[in-house]
C-alpha cells in the first residue's frame, strides 16, 4: 500500500468513525430525547419520565461515553496505520 493510499484509508476509517458516533448521539439526543420522549414518560428512572431523563441527562452521558470511546478507537487506527504517538 502506497504512502498516498494509507492516508486516504486512514481518513476514510476516521470518517466512518464519526459518522457512527454522531449518528448514534443524534439518535439518543433527537430520537429518544424529543421524537420518542412521549412513549418513553411511561417509564421512570428516579421519578423522573424517562423522556425527560433522554433529554436532560441521557444524551450527555452518551456525549461523555462516546468521547472516550472515540479516543480509544483512534489510538487504535493511529497504531494500524503507524501514525502513533510515541
């Protein structure tokens, strides 16, 4: 594999990367936090209904999740790729 093809691989696989996650987090955020929040308040968590709970904390737990699951998959094509830190 050519120096020009490593790094077109290499972006492509970042950029599959963020797409997942951003999907995902839109999901959680939009999907569940607005969109489904209606048949999601028949539930509770603490008291709260469980749309609300989307919509106020569950989308940024899920932000805080992927952050750090973002950083491990990199470090992981960083090493794939020889693009490392040392």
């Amino acid at each position: 594999m050519t120096l020009e093809e490593s790094r077109a691989a290499y972006w492509k696989a970042n950029l599959r990367l963020l797409a997942v996650l951003l999907t995902i987090w839109f999901v959680v955020s939009f999907g569940l936090g607005i969109l489904l929040a209606q048949p999601l308040n028949t539930f509770s968590i603490g008291g709260y209904p469980l749309g609300f709970w989307f919509a106020q904390q569950g989308s940024i737990y899920t932000f805080i999740v992927l952050i750090f699951f973002y950083a491990w998959r990199m470090n992981a094509l960083d090493r794939k790729f020889d693009v490392h830190e040392e």
